[in-house]
C-alpha cells in the first residue's frame, strides 16, 4: 500500500526485550543503557495478562496532538508498556482536520489493513465510526476500568453509546475554554467576568483592539478549520438552534433561533464598525491559526482546545501569565455555558490483528503514570477521562488553575437544557458528526461574509444537511 499523505508513519516503539533489544529502542531515541523504568509503571496485572502476548505486535493510530512534545511523550508510555510486556507497537499520528479521516480509515478496516488501536475524539468521530460498523463492543474493558478508577467523563456516556453498548474506551478529557487578554482588559478599566453573554464578549473585544498597537480583539476565524466549526455550533446552540433534534435523528436546523445567530455571528465580519477587532486575514485563517496569533501576542479572545493555553504555558510564553480563562458565551436561549469539552476514545478496530493486546494498551494508557508525562506537555489538553485518575498524581489536582474548572466540566451532571427544549449533548449522530466534517457550518457562515442574507443561508445549509443525513442512514 502506498504511503498515505494522512499518515505521519512513526515506526516501532518499544520492540521489547528479545525482540529487537537495543537496536529497537536505540532507533526510537530511548537510551538503551538507562534502566527499565517503565516495569515498575505498567500495573502488575496488564504486564500478567501480556504474559501469553510476548513477542506479538499491534498497529496504533493517534490523533495529532497540537503538542510535538506531548506526542513525545505518548510514545515514551508506549515504549514503556511495550518494554515491560516483550511486544512491539507501531504508532503513527493522524491529523482529524483532513476533512476526509473517516472515510480513510473505513477503507483501511474494510481492506483488513487497519490498525487494531486509536484514539479519535469521541463526539466527532465516534458515532460515524458506528455507523460503518467498523468497531468492535469494548463494554466489558470500559466496565473494568470503572470498577477500578470510577465513572469516565460525562460526555462520554453520550458519545461513546449505541443501545446499550461501549464502543469506545474514555483515553483523556479534552479541555475546552474561551480565552481573554486580561491585561489589554485592565488597560481598558474592563474587570474579567467568568461568564459573558456573545454580545458582551464582541464589545469587549471591540473595546481592547487597537490596530496601529497590532492588538485585534475578535480571534476567530469562519473559515474552514475545527475551531471555526466548534465556535459556530456552539454559537448557534445558545441562541436556541441546533443541527439536528434531540435524537439525533432529524435535521432541524432552519429555525428563527438558528437566523438570529448566524445574523449577529455575521455581523462581526461585515458591519465596518467591527472592521478595528478583525486580524488581517482572518477570512482565509487555517486551524492553526488562531493559535499562531494568540501566541504571537496579536489576538485579544479565541477559543479553543486547551492546546494553545498548555503551548503558552510550556514555553513559557508571556501571553500565559496574562490569560483570563472562561467557559463558553450564554446566549438568548440559556442561563449557563453549554460547554461539555470533550475526550479522546480508544476505538478497536473490526478485523484487527490483535485486539486483546490493543485493549490491554487502551487500560495502561488511561492510568495515570502513562498520562502524566503527557499531561505536563500538554496541560488541559490531556486530562483524566476518569474519577479516581483525577486524584492518583498530584499534577492533575493542582498544576494550573484552570485545571479545577475542567475537572468539573468533565464530571458535570448532563445533559444541559436550554430555554427552548433542547439538550446537549444531543443523543450521538453520525448525521450530525458527518455535517461538521464536511464543513457546513463554516461555509454558510463564508457565504453571509460574501453578502448572502443570513436566512437564505441557512436554508442552504439545512439542505445539505438533509442530504448528508440519508447519506449516513437517516433518510429525512
């Protein structure tokens, strides 16, 4: 099979004593002369269920962490696992914004050349991976694991269910967060606030922008990128709109809710008062973007994973020390953030090779000694998807402050309602999943920057959206 440009291939980590010795672990950088430590970090039972696996070997598949360091050290834990239980690992990363990863990776499964092993985020993938019937039941690992570390996130519960049945096992929480230039704020005499309507967020980055200071207040992008795509839905959400019913199963979208939302969403791009808070090029801006700038120093608000907030912190970057962290904007339609963040599932593979090791690697994983070193690199980007991991390394419990505001995002009791009868998160849709994918959202939102009445499109949008819904199995 020829190289796939999706893949970023990653060879071996870890071949395990006997295997490749030396050589192995020399080619992935570890330093065969140190001793052993990763037997005493792998529990004692994992290491005795590998017993019979010694010498076998497994493919995994990574979600790209917007961390290089972060995957570092991903790979160090598998190198551990595989050192102390004599297997070998191949791990490659995945970029999830290909637009085209689902379609991918079900090829991979239906030409029997998948990896038995990934992580994916759970509420974008999960549900389309299903519905292709391309995973394998992992209840009774999930079951396990909530006997020994408590209940996984809440969010999970939702997005990683179908009739009854765990088809994917909570890795890590993904935090999910506004972020606000507090001191470009204090300047301005404007105190931060935990919870800010949409309307109060565009005038305060309104008020803190100053172009000939290179300061630009509103740093988001409708562009096509996942960050685009999280800000619109979320938008809409609070304004009382959604992309499908409750179920999951109806598109639902062209509503007086989902106008008004797109209306004032639109009105940021368009309405030259707003022109001073807009970064030159945000039109064209990629998902990397926004991270760019708000490092650079440029940007007043974005939202994001928590990838730019742990890359801040990492590196040191003075933009860390002057960061306000809050949940998401209310909006007409709700009294609190309906942000639930989101967490990153191990999936097993139909037709895998070696799926009792694969679920043997999905259970060291989640511990806390693996995830540790990952966290570090990536801080609330990489958190414990379960209770009792919380508390089994001090880092978790107090190494940032934002960190306590996330643990009880990933614990909240769900789900969120708002004002007109939806709730979120809505019951797991591959229609829903596969909408966002194909960027719906964002290219409505560029064709109302382009001069499109608000209203028409979202009534283009909805059609899509039909149309990608009896694609997927959920004839409208």
């Amino acid at each position: 099979m020829e190289q796939n440009p999706v893949w970023s291939r990653r060879g071996f980590l870890g071949m395990g004593v006997g295997v490749l010795g030396a050589a192995g672990l020399a080619a992935c950088g570890a330093d065969s002369s140190s001793p052993p430590k990763a037997v005493a970090e792998v529990p004692q039972d994992l290491i005795d269920a590998a017993a019979a696996m010694k010498g076998s070997a497994m493919g995994m598949l990574s979600q790209k962490l917007y961390s290089t360091a972060a995957n570092e050290q991903l790979d160090a834990s598998i190198r551990k696992f595989a050192d102390a239980t004599g297997t070998k690992i191949e791990n490659s990363l995945v970029q999830a914004d290909a637009g085209d990863v689902v379609a991918k990776i079900h090829a991979e499964v239906e030409g029997g050349v998948a990896r038995d092993l990934a992580f994916m985020t759970d509420s974008r993938f999960v549900a389309q991976f299903h519905a292709l019937g391309d995973l394998e039941d992992v209840t009774d690992i999930v079951t396990a694991l909530t006997a020994k570390y408590g209940e996984p996130c809440a969010e999970a519960k939702n997005f990683c269910v179908f009739d009854g049945k765990w088809f994917a096992i909570p890795y890590h929480f993904i935090g999910i967060g506004s972020f606000l230039r507090k001191d470009w704020m204090q300047e301005k005499g404007i105190a931060p606030k935990d919870v800010y309507t949409w309307e109060e967020l565009r005038d305060v980055c309104l008020s803190i922008s100053d172009p000939g200071k290179r300061r630009f207040g509103w740093g988001m992008t409708v562009n096509r990128s996942g960050d685009g795509n999280g800000m619109i839905e979320a938008l809409i959400n609070s304004y009382g709109g959604a992309i499908a019913s409750n179920d999951g199963k109806k598109v639902t979208f062209d509503t007086p809710e989902t106008v008004q939302a797109v209306t004032f969403l639109g009105d940021i791009y368009t309405n030259p008062k707003y022109k001073p808070m807009l970064p030159p090029g945000v039109d064209s801006w990629t998902d990397t973007s926004n991270n760019e700038n708000w490092l650079a120093g440029v940007l007043g608000y974005t939202r994001n994973s928590f990838s730019v907030y742990a890359d801040s912190k990492t590196k040191k970057n003075p933009v860390y020390g002057n960061t306000h962290v809050f949940s998401d904007c209310i909006g007409p339609a709700t009294d609190k953030s309906l942000l639930l963040g989101q967490s990153q599932g191990f999936v097993v593979f139909k037709g895998a090779k070696n799926p009792a090791l694969a679920k043997l690697v999905a259970q060291y994983l989640v511990t806390a000694p693996a995830l540790v070193g990952v966290a570090k690199e990536a801080p609330g980007l990489a958190m414990p998807a379960w209770e009792k991991v919380w508390d089994a390394d001090p880092f978790f419990a107090s190494g940032d402050p934002a960190f306590p505001m996330l643990r009880n995002m990933s614990q909240q009791p769900l789900p969120l309602p708002t004002k007109n009868g939806l709730s979120f998160p809505q019951k797991a849709s591959a229609g829903q999943q596969a909408v966002v994918a194909a960027y719906v959202l964002t290219d409505m939102m560029q064709q109302v920057v382009q001069g499109t009445a608000p209203a028409q499109a979202v009534t283009a949008a909805h059609a899509k959206m039909v149309q990608i819904f009896s694609q997927q199995g959920l004839p409208q």
